[in-house]
C-alpha cells in the first residue's frame, strides 16, 4: 500500500480546518431546514429558525451584511443569499 503524506503549515491547517467546518456547518443547517426546503423566500421568524439562532443574532448579522429584500416596508430572506453569504464567511 502506498502513503501519501502531506505536510502544511499552521496556516495552511487553519484555511483547511475552517473549511472543512463551514462546509459541515452548512450541511447540518441543510439536514436540519428539510422541512422548510419548499419555501425559498422566508420571514424573520423563518429565517431564524433556517439559521436555527435568535432574533438579536439575526439582527447583527443583517448589520453585517446578510441580504435582507424588502418591498413596501415587508421584509423578505432569499434562502440562496443566505446560504452564499454564509459560504463568503468562511
């Protein structure tokens, strides 16, 4: 049998380890929301349970950056926006 070995730098370990963990991370949250996969377009209170975190968490995370829609004052989340915004924050 043949081994292969790959030696990397603390840095290099820590890209890969952050990574790896946004991937499952993202997974989970997929496997967790099966339920509310029909809908693309979600409320607050549905976006926080997507996410699976409170409201005052959410409300940060709109400060920075989460794409939010809003159309005559109603607030919208796009399930897509929300899961690339994520994946970006890897």
């Amino acid at each position: 049998m043949t081994k292969l070995e790959i030696v990397l730098n603390d840095e290099q370990a820590k890209i890969i380890e952050q990574h790896i963990g946004g991937l499952i991370s993202r997974e989970i949250l997929k496997m967790g929301n099966s339920n509310s996969d029909k809908q693309r377009y979600m409320n607050k209170k549905q976006t926080c349970n997507y996410l699976q975190i409170a409201n005052n968490t959410l409300d940060r995370w709109i400060e920075n950056g989460l794409p939010e829609i809003k159309i005559n004052g109603v607030i919208r989340f796009d399930k897509l926006a929300i899961d690339k915004w994520l994946s970006d924050q890897v």
